[in-house]
C-alpha cells in the first residue's frame, strides 16, 4: 500500500470577518479536499498537544514520530541538512536571511523586500569574498531572502541570543548568553560575519539598482536559529522507503534526518505563487519507487505571516488542484491519504496557533465517518476525535482505520 501525506503548512486558520466569519479553508473552493474527507475518516490533529504552539520544524519531527525538545530547537541544523550542506556534530547551523540594515546595524526589513532568486548572485559573491578571521563556514541561499550557513569549529556553541526577521527597530547583533569563552566566541564570530557580509554587500550593483528603485537592499546576511545535530535518526526507515517532495530547507533537513530521502523540484518558491501541480508530478514520477511520500507546502504559512487573506486562499485551492492531480491517477484502493495542517497560523495574529487543525485519512483500509468536508469546524464531527504527532504514522500504518 503507497501513503501520501500532504502537509498545508498553517493552513488551518481562524473565522476571519472579510470571509463572512468562515475561515479561509471553509471559505475557498476545495471539492478535491472535500472529496478525501467525505470519502475518508476524520478529526482534529494536534502536533504536540492542545495548548501548545509549535514551528514547522518541531511539529514535523512530532508528525513523523521524533522526540521533540520544545525548550531548545536545531532549526538551523535542519536547514543545512536540506540545504545539503551536510555539518558535522561539531558543526553549528543556522538559517539565515538576507535582510536590510541601516548604517547602525538596525533591522529595517527581516525579508530585504522579500528578494526573490535574484539573491543566488549575491550567495556567490560572498562565498567569493567573504573570510573569517578564524572560522571556515559554507554558505547557501535557497529560496529567496532564504538562506543556509553552517559555521565549522570545536569551539562553537548554540549559547547565543540571535535577531530574528521581525525584529525591526532593533540592532541584529549577537549577543552570548553566558561568560562561557565558547558562548562569547561564537557570538563574536557571527557579529564578524554579519559585519563582513554588510560591507561586501552594500556596494553590489543588485542592491545599488534597488536603492535607485527605492526597494529596500539586500545588504545583509542575518543568521537565526543556531542548531547543532549529534546524530540521524532514521526512524522513517521503519516504514519503507520514504520520500520527502518540498520546497523550504528547514522540512527537508528534518526528513532527511528522519530517514526519508529528499529531491529537488522545479518551479517552487516556498510562497503563496509555487507550482503545486509541479510537486504532484514528482511525487507520481517516484511513486513506484517510494512506500510513503511527504508532500509540503509552505505558501500557506507565508500568506498567513503577511495577513495576506486572498493569497491564503489561492494557495489553498492550488493544493486542492494538486490533490486533483494526484487523485486522477491513483486508485483510492490501491493507496492511503492523509490531508493535514501542521499547524494553524492566523491571518489576523500573523501567528502560529496553538488550536486543532483538520485531518481527513482517505483510502486503502479506511471507514469513511459522516463529514463531508475539510475545514476546522466539520473536523469536530469525525470519528479519529483527536490525534496527536507521535500517533500519526502508526496510525497510517495500521491495516485498517
């Protein structure tokens, strides 16, 4: 029996009064989503459990069965994993953005505008120009103001207190958050690349063009998110053979150290304007191959940050249409479906919520319940009740539902 599981990062959302109180999922076109839970059992999910709010990457090692730290996160680490810049266990990671400075070093614009790929040029110049004093790094932009770093020393740690992209207003220094030598090194060290990063970059004829246009500069590389992986854990093996089709580093790096194999896809941009259509033909290029594969979208979760309602609800019917294309060519039968948000995210906060989100389970082996539609409000009445991350793939393993 193939598995497909398809994650609308924050898709879930609140009643939003521009939508005549209904929420985005309830309000857009979704008949293909609509058809797996009429089809399919469901109920409410939680990644952790009710009351707590969690990032992507937490609530996907939750999904796939990891154990999650919620007082400390390797997001960075997982970043470069997706990124493929393979750090050691010496080895500290980040995600970086390329944002915008004034001359004090105050955050102006934690996304620089939100630059698009245009931003590949500027990774290439500073890893073709950029040298630390003592520290080797490795550099990747990925998509956009995205971004992967991976400083490499012994003495490095994650004790430090790092900006993050809605920090506008303040200055982006690092700051150590013991007396701890390492500690003071390390902040030490991101602050030189930051300060180096600035100064190559200011004078790039990308960012001269976009001062001209009055666009914020790209003149920074900011990192966030400081991680550090000791070990795989490879608990996807279990299941098969896994693939992972998505966009953003941070879900690659933790399916990757999950186990499941990743691959690249064209035409995707993590935002709210991706091809869907493009991630659903990978997947049914590798179906054959694979037992279960992992299809994310992060356009959702974006278009939430901004309060971009009309956006959120593109997105949405464009993983409808994936799920469309998906469904036109493989058997309910033959395969297993589950439909679920890794989390809510509200489009009024501009926040993760700690709320349920909908999950519809449809196919080989599944008793369909009497909901006949995919939103918060009908999950209630379906007959899983609620289902927590670590029960997931048991669940979707079981031969019957």
């Amino acid at each position: 029996m193939k598995t497909i599981i398809i994650i609308g990062d924050g898709m879930a959302d609140e009643p939003l009064k521009e939508l005549c109180g209904k929420t985005p999922l309830e309000y857009a076109h979704t008949p293909n989503m609509d058809l797996l839970a009429k089809y399919g059992a469901n109920g409410e999910f939680y990644a952790i459990k009710p009351g707590i709010t969690v990032d992507s990457d937490a609530a996907h090692l939750a999904i796939l069965g990891q154990h999650v730290d919620l007082s400390h996160s390797n997001r960075g680490a997982y970043e470069a994993l997706g990124a493929s810049l393979n750090p050691s266990p010496s080895d500290i990671g980040f995600r970086v953005n390329f944002a915008t400075i004034n001359d004090e070093y105050i955050l102006i614009d934690g996304r620089a505008g939100r630059i698009k790929n245009e931003a590949k040029q500027l990774e290439l110049v500073i890893n073709s120009k950029l040298k630390l004093d003592a520290v080797r790094f490795e550099f990747k932009q990925t998509i956009g103001f995205k971004g992967a770093l991976v400083l490499k020393d012994m003495d490095l740690t994650t004790g430090v207190k790092l900006p993050t992209q809605y920090d506008v207003g303040k200055q982006i220094w690092a700051t150590a958050l013991t007396n701890a030598p390492e500690d003071l090194f390390t902040a030490e060290t991101i602050n030189e690349f930051m300060k180096k990063s600035h100064e190559i970059l200011k004078t790039q004829p990308l960012n001269l063009q976009k001062i001209a246009e009055g666009k914020p500069p790209a003149n920074v590389i900011m990192p966030w998110a400081a991680g550090r992986i000791d070990s795989m854990k490879p608990i996807m093996k279990k299941y098969g053979k896994c693939l992972c089709v998505a966009a953003v580093p941070v879900i690659k790096g933790v399916c990757r150290y999950s186990g499941m194999d990743i691959v690249d896809v064209p035409n995707v941009t993590g935002e709210w304007d991706t091809d869907t259509i493009s991630k659903s033909t990978i997947a049914l290029e590798h179906l054959e191959d694979y037992d279960l594969i992992l299809i994310h979208i992060e356009g959702t979760d974006e278009a939430s940050h901004d309060g971009d309602v009309e956006a959120k609800l593109t997105i949405i019917e464009k993983i409808d249409d994936m799920i469309g294309h998906l469904l036109n060519k493989i058997d309910l039968e033959d395969a297993r479906f589950a439909l679920l948000s890794d989390h809510g995210s509200s489009s009024i906060k501009h926040t993760h919520m700690s709320d349920a989100v909908p999950i519809a389970v449809c196919g080989a082996g599944v008793k369909p319940d009497d909901v006949s539609t995919y939103n918060e409000r009908s999950a209630n009445g379906g007959r899983l009740n609620t289902i927590v991350g670590k029960n997931l793939m048991p669940l979707l393993a079981a031969p019957k539902v």
